[in-house]
C-alpha cells in the first residue's frame, strides 16, 4: 500500500464532525450489547440463531462486501476508466447473486449445515472438509488484516493519529461488538453502516454533480478529458480488461469477471453465504442475496459517478488524468472529493460512512472465521463431543485470537506495495477451483471424495501457477487480465481433475447424498414455502430474481 | 405460534431492541444537527458545495427518512415467532 500524502488528504474536520463520528461509535457498541442478550447457545452466536428477517440478511449480504476495496478501490476505477467500472457490480455480482439464491441456497439452507467448509464434509467427506476449512481460515485472517490495515491507515491520514494507534483503536472496536454479541452483532451492525454510508455518498454524489453541471456536465467535463467518451459507456470496456480486441473484451468481462470470479466469490465464499444462512426460513434464505441485488445495482452510482466527478473537478485528479504526479492516486479520488465538497457536518457523516464501511469488512471476516474455526477446526478435529456450551463460551475468545491475527497480518500487509492486486489474486486461489468442486458435486452424483479435495488443491496450484508465470513475465498480462486466466486456468483444472479420479475411484452411497445432490433430493424439499411469513408475490424467489434481471438487462442498455 | 394480536408485542424493550428503531435514532440525531447546520451556513461552506445548502437538506433528508423507520417499526412491529424463545428477563 502506497504511503498516501500526508497534507492534501487531511480534512478540515471540525469539533461537530468528531462529535457525529462518536456518536456512530456510540451506536455500533449499543447494537454490540443489545444483540448479546439475545445470545443463547452457539447457533446464536455463529448463525444468530437462524432468525432473522430477509430485509436485515439482505443488506448485511451486500453490506459485508462494502468494504474499503469497494468504496475506496470502484470509486478509483470510476476515475480511471469510468463506466467500465459498472461490470463489477452488474456482470460482476447480479447474476451471481442470483445464481447463489435460485440454484443453490436450497442446498446450503436445505441440508441445515452451519458453514460452507461443512457442506464440503457431508457432501466429500473430511479430507476435503478439512482443506476447505483451512485454507478458508487462513484466507480470513490474512483478509481481515489487509481491512484493518486499510482502516487504521484512513484514520492516520484523516485524523493524524499514528499508524499503531490507529490500528489498535480500530481493532478494539470491531473486537468489543463481534465478540459481545457475535453474527447477530455484526450483522445489525452492517445494518446500520449500509445506511450511513448511502448517508454520506448520496450527498457527495448529488453535489458533486451540482458542482460540474449535472449530468449533461458531466457528461462534457469527461468527454473532453484525457480517456474520452469511451469512459461513459459500460461496454465494451477495452481499457479495463486490457485486451485490444473488442469481441474479446467482452468474452473477457462475460466468461472471466461475470461467471468464474464472480459466481467463485459469491456462491461459495462464506462470508457471504453466512448471511444467508442466518436467515428464518428457506424463503428467506433464498430472497436474502435477491434482496441484496437490489441496492447491488444502485451502489455504483454514488460509488462509480463520485469517482468519475473526481476525475474532472478535483484538481490534483486532472493532472494525475493527464499524466502527471501531483502526489496521489486514484484510490485518494473518494477522500479528495469530500475534502473539496464537503462542509463541517456532512462531513463528520461521510467519515462514519468511510470507517463503518472498513469495519464492515473486518468484522465479516472475524464472523465467518469463527464459524468455521469453531466449527470446522475445533469442533471436527482438535476438541470434539463437548457440551454446546463450551463452544459458545470459546466463541469470543476465538475472536480475540482472530483480531491479534489480523493485527499481525496488518503490519505484514503495510509492506505490501500493490496489495489491491495481491487480494484479488488470493480470491481467484481459492473461489474459483471451490465453485467448479461444488457444481460439480451438486449436480454430479457420481463424484467421489477423493475427487473433492484432490480437485481443490490441483485447481488450486493452477491458479497459483498461472499467477508465478505471469509474476516472472512468462504470460504477458496486466493484474486484471492475469486474474482473470488464473481463475479460468484453476476452473478448467479442477473440474478435469474432478471427472477423470471420479471415473477412477468409488463414489459415495447414493442414501448419503440426499439432500446435497440435485438429482437424489425430493424436489419438494428444494422448494421454499409460500404461506405464512413468506406468502405474497414480493416473497417469491424467482419473480423477485426476473425483476433484479430485468433492471440489470434495461441498466446495460442504458449506460452500454 | 405468533401472538394473534402483534400490537400487543409492542413493548417500549421490544421497540428499542428492533434494529429499524435504533437506526432511526441515529439518523434524528443525524438530521437535527446537519438541519441546524443548515439553517445558517456560512458563505464558506456554501461556496464549498457550489451553493448548495448540502447540510441542510441532507438533515432534512434524514429526518424523513428516520421518520420512515421509526413508522414501520411502530407499524409492523417484531413478532417473536415462539413465546418460549423470549428469555424471562428480555422485557426489563
């Protein structure tokens, strides 16, 4: 990570902006003690109980993945290459999101395990339980130290406090509410930052355009601009894919950013799944990505257009545009326009926003480890047959261990130079090759154990392969485009691998399968109920995801 | 079983314990302060957003907004799906 500079990017924060920041602390504790009286047994803790309703799973789904990459990194790509931008949010997660609710959240709520890893154990059996589970652990531990490390470092530059100070203060934080109240906390939490910070980017977003003109303005200001017209329409997005080639650009943002990263990343990353799990009903659990999908498609606009506004008013933006260096780079291009935009007050509200958008990656990232260090590690392999009681009491504890991890991640992660890449490398190692295996075996009955694990970690090392080719300049592509080859690469491999050692070695007894495989689960039990809670046609899974589709379908056309 | 009657949950706990309530909340305190804000900007921070009173009619914004919340949490409020759920001492 870049050291950014000190002086351009410190806000004119006054004592009222300090006092709105505080009292958004205020509130996020609250909700940490108010969800631990609701916290009974472990499933509570982990799962919040299985309870809770599809509007509040809904935001928290799309909440966790709100986090500084999104806010700080889109609003960066929206000054660099503009409109583009928008497949990350419409290629990149609508279909998946919905793939996730229709297809495939029957299976994860239906056979009532606790966490991916555990769908893995039933379906494949432990040795690749055992892989999934740790290397998602990991994975988790070194993500939330990279959003710790975002956090600490946006509030040294705000507020001037050293880096370590920062850190710790930040870690405290997002420790106190995750271990008082567990997912239940974390999730009303997300809640309430999702609010907050639409509070802060609706405003800067509707200025901004104010301030260039309006739409037709800006419109102008970026036609003229160094990137040009291109820059307003989505597709086909050369610049962002780094392919010359139209027609391949295109197959690029479809096949490699639409299908393999982005159903990898949403359809089987527990962070988000968790979400949905914790939902009360299979209806809900189903609506609860549909329901995230909806301000999915909106977000772009006041996290996109706010760094396209950047791009043409602020003015160290402009020359960085035109190729100089005025000292900054596009991930300031978020901060910049607030400091030029916003007065005393509104501003002290885009702070919250900024630092509960930080948080809210952090403090998913401890949830879900939680569950499947509890469950997954502990529970399965080291301390087994205790009562459930000592798994809820272990759960803060865990976190503590979890947010020191993540401290000592952090000090790693501010030696990393390009860590933004580095991240999206890690998601392609692990998501990728874990969607083909779990397609794979919810459709392919004949799919054996061993072809479970040994299809993640072949699937695996290709991604890590293609990744050290394209690091020693073997395979000549940008970060984007090596990202895209080694999720396709760990894909194909894993799902080769997977069909040959099935044919080779002995599947599971089909009575074991139900409830995991399409083909031997009663249809009936694949379907949601519809009375109740859950009647009324706004309830209804595959009419809610037609109309997401719909939307996404008229948006491409309009901005295409 | 649900209380045939959801009005009767209505709880001044119950009320305060529902996520909408506190976001509510938040967003009054919120609203208040930027639409006082508001009410006398200085030339500066007018000049800042391009003359566009943001404080006061992001506050005013807010305010409808929590007013929105706190009305569906008044109007719908949280039905516990099964009475043995609720802890004895969850109504102090």
């Amino acid at each position: 990570m870049h050291v950014l500079a000190q002086d351009q990017l410190r806000l004119d924060a006054a004592g009222v902006d300090y006092a709105l920041l505080a009292l958004y602390f205020v509130f996020v504790l609250g909700v940490g003690f108010m969800a631990r009286r609701s916290v009974s047994d472990s499933l509570d803790f982990f799962l919040s109980g299985r309870s809770l309703p599809a509007w509040v799973t809904g935001i928290a789904f799309v909440a966790a993945n709100l986090g500084a990459i999104e806010i700080i990194g889109m609003s960066a790509n929206g000054a660099k290459y503009g409109m583009p931008t928008m497949h990350y949010f419409w290629i990149g997660a609508v279909p998946a999101m919905l793939f996730l609710a229709l297809v495939m959240m029957p299976f994860y709520y239906g056979s009532k395990v606790r966490s991916v890893p555990e769908f893995m154990l039933f379906r494949f059996g432990r040795p690749a339980h055992l892989v999934n589970g740790i290397s998602f652990a990991a994975a988790q531990i070194l993500i939330a130290g990279v959003n710790l490390f975002l956090l600490a470092s946006i509030v040294n530059v705000l507020l001037g406090w050293p880096l370590w100070v920062s850190l710790l203060v930040a870690a405290a934080i997002v420790l106190t509410y995750t271990a008082l109240g567990g997912l239940s906390a974390a999730i009303y939490n997300e809640v309430l930052q999702f609010f907050v910070i639409v509070a802060a980017l609706l405003p800067l977003t509707y200025v901004g355009l104010h301030k260039v003109g309006g739409w037709d303005g800006l419109v102008q200001k970026v036609s003229a601009s160094p990137g040009g017209a291109e820059q307003l329409s989505a597709w086909p997005g050369n610049e962002l894919t780094g392919f010359g080639d139209s027609f391949l650009s295109v197959l690029g943002i479809v096949f490699g950013l639409g299908f393999v990263l982005a159903f990898g990343y949403w359809t089987t990353n527990f962070v988000e799944v968790q979400r949905a799990m914790a939902s009360k009903s299979m209806s809900a659990a189903q609506r609860t990505p549909i329901i995230g999908a909806f301000p999915k498609l909106l977000i772009p606009f006041v996290v996109v257009i706010p760094g396209m506004i950047a791009g043409v008013s602020v003015s160290e933006m402009v020359a960085l545009k035109a190729g100089e260096s005025p000292g900054v780079d596009y991930n300031d291009a978020m901060l910049l326009l607030m400091r030029d935009l916003l007065p005393n007050g509104i501003l002290g509200v885009a702070l919250a926003g900024l630092l509960a958008s930080f948080m809210a990656g952090m403090a998913a990232n401890l949830s879900a480890f939680n569950t499947v260090f509890t469950y997954d590690i502990w529970q399965s392999y080291v301390v087994k047959d205790r009562p459930d009681r000592y798994y809820l009491k272990m759960g803060p504890w865990v976190t503590v261990g979890a947010t020191a991890g993540a401290v000592g991640t952090a000090f790693i992660a501010s030696g990393y130079e390009n860590l933004m890449d580095y991240l999206q490398q890690l998601f392609s190692f692990f998501n990728a090759p874990l969607f083909a295996t779990f397609i794979l075996g919810m459709f392919w009955k004949r799919m054996t154990p061993t072809a479970g694990w040994v299809g993640l970690v072949l699937g695996t090392a290709s991604a890590v392969v293609v990744f050290l080719l394209s690091e020693a300049g073997v395979i000549a592509l940008s970060g984007q485009g090596a990202s895209f080859v080694g999720a396709g690469a760990a894909f194909v491999v894993d799902i080769a691998v997977s069909v040959v050692i099935s044919l080779m070695t002995r599947p599971k007894p089909d009575e074991q399968l139900v409830g995991l495989v399409y083909s031997l689960t009663p249809k009936e039990s694949l379907k949601a109920s519809s009375t109740g809670e859950d009647a009324g046609w706004y309830r209804k899974p595959w009419l809610l995801a037609g109309i997401v589709l719909a939307i996404t379908v008229v948006m491409n056309i309009v901005f295409g | 079983m649900s209380s045939p009657n959801p009005a009767r949950n209505r709880t001044a706990a119950s009320l305060l314990t529902d996520i909408r309530m506190i976001i509510a909340l938040l967003f009054v305190i919120y609203g208040l302060v930027l639409a006082v804000l508001g009410a006398a900007p200085s030339a500066e921070d007018l000049e800042k957003s391009g003359g566009f009173n943001v404080n006061l009619w992001s506050g005013l914004g807010m305010l409808a907004f929590a007013a929105a919340f706190a009305g569906w949490a008044w109007l719908r409020p949280v039905a516990p799906a099964d009475p043995a759920e609720q802890e004895p001492g969850a109504a102090e």
